[in-house]
C-alpha cells in the first residue's frame, strides 16, 4: 500500500485484521500528522463507510466521539439576502437509520488509524519513506529508502489526487478545474446545532455548516456548540477572506450562515484546498491498483469524496480476502477487472452529480434560480424522489445490487 491517509490506512487495517500481510508505505511522517489540538477539519462520515471503519477496528478507537448528523437542511440563497423560502429538509428517520451519518474530527481519525495500524502484527508501517516500486507480470518489487525490499502480488495506489505510482502506469486522467477554493474551519456558535446541517447554495458556492461534537480543546473558553464549517468561494474573494482577521474572517461567515444560531466566532485554523475533479481512465494496471482520491476527485459539495474512496476500499478488501481465503492471486487482472466494474459507476455518478449540482447553483442566473427553486419544491414534495437523495447521501449506493456487483 502506498499512501496512509484515510483510505489507504483505513484499507490496510481492514486487510490487516483478516490476516493477510499488508506493508503500508508513506511519504509524511504519522506521528506529527496527528495534530496535537483541535484544528478544525472534519470529515462527513456517511453511514455506510462506518461499516468500513468498524470492520478496520478503527472506529472504536476514535479520540473524540463522532457527532450524529440527524437533519440535513438545503436553501438555495445570494448572498446579503434572506434564503430562499424553498428549502429541502431531510429527517434520518424518513429513511428509519439512526443516523445520515457522523461527523468526524480529522484528527481524531487519524489517531485511530495510527494507533490501530500499529497494534495489528500483520501490517508493517514505513512511514516519513520513501518507495521505489518496480511492477513485473508476476509480482512487484517495492523498495523502502533505508528499509526493506518486499516482494508482493500487488501494490495499492493510495496516494490522493497526485498520484505518482498512476502517473508512472501511464494511466490517463481527466481533470475538471473549478475556479473555486476550499475554505475548512471550525466554529463555536451561540444556540445548539441540535444535530442539523446546513448547506446553503450562495451563487459564489456552496456553503456547509455540519455538527461537532465539542472536544475539550475545542471550547476555548466553554463553548459547547461548535460546528465545521465547509465553505466554496471564487478563487480571488476566498484568497482576500482567508487573510483577514478573526473578527472579519467570522463576520463573513456570520454572513452566509444567518442568525439563527446567534454569534458565530471561528476557533482553530483556517484551511484551504483548490478544487477540481478528477477520474481515472482505468483504476489499475499491471500489479497496480488504485483506490481514494488517487482514482477520483469530486467537488466537496456532498461531503462524498472520502466516503466514495471508503466504498473502493470495502470492494477491494472484500474481493482481496476472498481471494486470499482461495488462495488466489490478489494481482491478478480479472479480480482487479471485478474491481473496477464494481466501483468506476458509482464513482463516476457522484462525480457527475457533484458537478452538475456546483454548476447548477453557483451562479445568479435568474433562470436557473427559478428552475433549482422548483427543483427542492419538486424534490420536497416527491417522496420517492427524496428517499432516493437520502439514501445516496448515507452512502448507501443508489445502483442496483445486480449493477453494482460487477459479476
Ligand atoms: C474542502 C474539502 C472538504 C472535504 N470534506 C469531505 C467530507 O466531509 N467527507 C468526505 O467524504 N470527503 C471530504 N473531502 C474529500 C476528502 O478529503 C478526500 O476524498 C480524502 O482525503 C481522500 O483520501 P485519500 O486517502 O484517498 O487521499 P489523501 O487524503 O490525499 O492521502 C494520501 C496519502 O498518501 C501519502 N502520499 C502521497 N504521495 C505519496 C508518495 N509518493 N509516497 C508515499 N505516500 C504518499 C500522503 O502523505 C497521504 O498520507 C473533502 C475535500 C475537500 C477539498
């Protein structure tokens, strides 16, 4: 495996714990990448990735408890103005789960995941390494700077949106760049989120607030309502926001987010990501596989890009441990073929959905204002229509088992 983030740890424990030798290689050092105070970034954790998270024992081993979203709630507005009175609100109990899903602190899964892959005898970490991988017909060659030489059937491409190891294989992308930046930060509020979260659709981008639990570090000072704030601007505005100070950098997020939670103030730090899409024309080659971002970027509208790299993993582990327990080879290119008809139509889907919905409401078109309007009114009003949104927002694919299952 090489890459330790989120997918291909989370990966390395799940093959790891069913027994089979996992060697998990990364460029950056662990230990530090478990920042050591609450620094804002979070992920939305959809329902179905938690079974990967459970399966992997990464899930027990969280730092802090991870915050059930209950309601989610869509509005479609400018910015300055009051939101639409159209808004979509989706309530966990129309699709009878507990949960959509969590939200969890990203440091809080990377202490699990580095803890869980320390604790497990079949998986060996070389981290702050560097690889050097030569993929032959029958097997490959991965040489660890300053480590060992390991022999293995296949190498796992876990490396996010860059990708040597796919640049190397020669595999073509297809990039999409949005002229759009990231902004994550956390926020203590005044009133309680009471576990909703909102996105709010403003012409510049979207804006999402999504429920915390509050961590020790996070109250600075007592404040026990916080939020994580995921937020698309214009490449040129968010690069004016992002360095003003924290009284005028929470002042614009009070903008966008109203005052139904009262006085906003930022805590932690600010984080920044551009944006753009990605899809891999074939996720694997010889002896080469890829899984997370290292096949696909999306927008980060739904929250799905990490979930969507949880589902590669669960497909991969799944057909690698039952090829280990038939004592098949884990390279071979009909099980990666298997691979890629399971999971290239949902990734493709949610990649296409995801775009299409950042193009549709990022901008003041009057027009396309009025036809999203009616679309969260038609939405609202058509309850098979919208189990169907809730169900893709738990991460629980929307494609048919028959479709989704490749044979
Ligand atoms: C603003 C924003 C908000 C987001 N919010 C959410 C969300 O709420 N929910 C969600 O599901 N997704 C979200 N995402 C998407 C999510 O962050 C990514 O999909 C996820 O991080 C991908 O994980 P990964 O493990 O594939 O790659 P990465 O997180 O990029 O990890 C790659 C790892 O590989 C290592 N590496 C890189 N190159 C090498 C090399 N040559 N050799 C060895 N190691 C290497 C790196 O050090 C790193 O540890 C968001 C994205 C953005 C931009």
């Amino acid at each position: 495996m090489v890459g330790a983030g989120p997918v291909g740890g989370t990966l390395a424990c799940r093959l790891a714990a069913a027994g089979i030798a996992t060697a998990v290689v990364d460029r950056a050092p662990l230990p530090p990448m478990e920042h050591p105070a609450f620094d804002g970034r979070a992920y939305a954790i959809a329902t179905g990735s938690q079974r990967l998270l459970v399966e992997s024992g990464v899930w027990d081993r969280l730092l802090e408890p991870a915050c059930p979203i209950l309601d989610i709630r869509v509005t479609d507005g400018c910015l300055g103005r009051p939101a639409s009175s159209l808004c979509l609100h989706f309530d966990h109990a129309e699709a009878a789960e507990a949960a959509f899903g969590h939200m969890v602190e990203a440091r809080s899964l990377r202490v699990a995941l580095n803890a869980r892959m320390h604790a497990l005898p079949a998986l060996h970490v070389f981290a702050h390494a560097h690889a050097t991988v030569e993929r032959r017909d029958a097997d490959a060659v991965v040489a660890v700077a300053g480590g060992p030489t390991i022999n293995c059937r296949l190498v796992v491409a876990a490396e996010g949106r860059n990708s040597p190891l796919r640049r190397a294989a020669g595999i073509p992308v297809t990039y999409l760049p949005y002229d759009q930046t990231g902004i994550v930060c956390a926020i203590t509020h005044q009133h309680p989120h009471n576990n909703v979260a909102l996105e709010h659709f403003l012409p510049s981008g979207p804006f999402a607030r999504l429920p915390m639990c509050a961590s020790p570090d996070a109250q600075e000072g007592g404040a026990a309502n916080v939020s994580a704030i995921v937020w698309t601007e214009r490449s040129a505005v968010a690069r004016r926001i992002l360095t003003s100070d924290d009284a005028a950098f929470s002042a614009e997020i009070a903008r966008r987010l109203g005052d139904h939670l009262g006085i906003v103030r930022v805590i932690g730090r600010r984080w920044h990501y551009p944006l753009g899409a990605l899809h891999a024309h074939r996720y694997f080659d010889r002896r080469l596989v890829l899984v997370g971002d290292a096949a696909h970027t999306i927008h980060p509208i739904a929250g799905q890009g990490l979930n969507l790299g949880f589902r590669d993993a669960m497909a991969l582990a799944d057909l690698l441990i039952e090829a280990s327990e038939r004592g098949a080879d884990p390279g071979a290119p009909e099980l990666l073929r298997r691979y890629q008809r399971r999971r290239r139509p949902d990734n493709l889907l949610m990649l296409a959905a995801t775009d299409a919905l950042d193009r549709l409401f990022s901008n003041d078109n009057q027009l396309l204002r009025l036809a999203r309007d009616i679309g969260i009114a038609a939405v609202h009003r058509l309850p098979p229509l919208k189990r169907l949104f809730v169900h893709q927002a738990m991460g629980l694919p929307l494609l048919s088992r028959g479709a989704n299952s490749g044979q």
